[in-house]
C-alpha cells in the first residue's frame, strides 16, 4: 500500500539522521502530507509525539554506543545532539534511570526503544460513518485560546479551556450574541496550525446582525470536508477524543483523501431528550492518484 511505503521511507530517513539535525519538513515531504499533519498522524497512530520517538531511539543508540566501553561521554553527548554532557546526562538519567558512566557497568538495566515500522491492522469490529461534503465559506465568531499539539496536550487543553469558559460566563455570552437560549450548543474550530501549537475558538455562526464588543471573528472558507458523527450521547459522555484518534490513525492511513490545511470544525448538537451528537469535520482533497 502506498500509504505504508511513504511511513516506511520516512521512518527510514529518520532512522538514517538520528546523528543529525532530522527536518521535520523534509520527514512530512517524503509522506506526502504537511508537517503539521504528519506530526499529528504519528502521534495518534504511536501514541508518541514525533520528536518523543526521536528522542527515545537516540538515547537507545547513545546506551549501545557507551556499553562498549571506549567511548567517552561527551563524545556520545555530541553525536546525538546534546550540547553539552550534562544535559546529555539528565536526559539520559531521565530515560534509562541511571549516569551515561554506569552504563558500562555488569548487569545494569537498560531501556531500548526499537525502530517503528508500520503496518495495518485489519479490525472490522467497529465501523466507522462518515460522509464528504462541500460547504460554502462562512463566518463564525467567539473566543480562541493557543493549544499544544503534540501528543496528549489537546486532550487536556481543550477541555480546560472549555471549563474556564463556561465558568466565567465566556459560554453564556456567546450563547447570547448568537440569539441562543441558555441550553442552546455552540460550536468550535481548530485553526491557524503553526508548527506544534494551533488556535481553538469556541463559538458560533456570525449572526446576521454582526457583533460588536469582545469576540473574534473567523472566516471558514469553502471547501470539501470529510465528516464524522460520534453518534448519540448523554450530556458530558462524548467520545470526540476517541473519534479524533480513529480518523487519524484508521481513516485517513486507508481512505482516498488527503487533509488539507485549513479550518477544522467539532459541531455540537442537542437531539433531545437529553441526548447530543458531535461531528469532525475536517478539510479534505482527493489524493492525486485516485
């Protein structure tokens, strides 16, 4: 399959740049796909954030290097891109619970972190529903906090976010700009991805009468998305992040499309009777070949 023959030659790439500067954008070029959204497809597929792995498989070379005996500290230190041995030491201590000197001693415990390879798994006990759709551009508004993407830090961040929201009234202020009652669902949009961090606004579609005052305003340009509904659920037992993990790690490995950067949206709404239901709806563009 073609999506395990772009991994596999990324992974190959970094595997042969342990002892160098590893370009994070020339490990997304070889998998067809941004930085950004290589790095977010690794994490979710690993369970590691990329520069996690990257640092685990150099400090498992630099354990196999000392154990030989003739190598000295700071040399190893250099190699793998520490600047000096005392954070080499630190982050070796860190890792393997023990000095880069006790390497070399009988018996000692040491950790190894083997190379990544990639393959797929072939499950078939959950399916998974969604639809392409295009939509037109629209505006929305509310108010935006700077998230972490790297491994579990969204998964943290944004449901923080969220409660300091509607602790302080952010919530029931956006709910009031938008002509919502008090119960009435917003939405939120996943934005402006720089590098390891993105913006996350929770808000709603811009009223026809436009705002005035505290909040930002967002233009959600048109464009093809895939979505997907996490189904029917209680209030407060949404499995948004689980849905999140699924799309990246299953569906985009093995569909026809390819994400693309721009907005993406986690719409909620109420379904009565005490019941909700969210989609993903992420930006998308068929793959060159299909």
């Amino acid at each position: 399959m073609d999506w395990l023959n772009r991994m596999h030659r990324a992974m190959e790439y970094i595997e042969t740049n342990l002892t160098e500067t590893i370009d994070y954008d020339q490990v997304a070029k070889i998998a067809c796909c941004s930085t950004y959204h290589f790095q977010r497809m690794f994490s979710f597929i690993t369970d590691v954030p990329l520069s996690e792995y990257i640092r685990r498989r150099r400090l498992t070379l630099a354990a196999f290097e000392l154990q030989k005996g003739s190598v000295k500290v700071i040399d190893v230190a250099l190699k793998y891109g520490y600047e000096s041995p005392e954070a080499f030491s630190r982050a070796f201590k860190k890792m393997h619970g023990i000095m880069p000197v006790s390497a070399r001693d009988k018996g000692v415990s040491l950790k190894a972190y083997p190379r990544l390879s990639f393959h797929i798994s072939i499950k078939g006990d959950v399916e998974m529903d969604y639809r392409i759709e295009d939509k037109q551009s629209f505006d929305m508004f509310g108010m935006s906090t700077t998230i972490h993407a790297e491994g579990d830090h969204p998964f943290i961040e944004i449901p923080a976010f969220w409660s300091r929201c509607i602790s302080d009234g952010t919530v029931d202020r956006i709910r009031s700009a938008a002509g919502l009652g008090d119960n009435g669902q917003i939405h939120a949009v996943l934005y402006n991805h720089q590098g390891n961090v993105f913006s996350y606004m929770i808000g709603y579609f811009m009223p026809q009468s436009g705002l005035t005052g505290e909040f930002e305003q967002l233009t959600i340009p048109q464009q093809t998305y895939a979505i997907f509904p996490t189904g029917l659920y209680p209030d407060g037992h949404s499995n948004i992040q689980e849905l999140w993990k699924r799309i990246w790690a299953e569906w985009f490995p093995t569909c026809n499309y390819e994400p693309l950067n721009g907005p993406e949206l986690e719409m909620t709404y109420s379904r009565g009777n005490n019941m909700y239901e969210m989609e993903v709806w992420i930006p998308v563009t068929k793959k060159a070949d299909q």
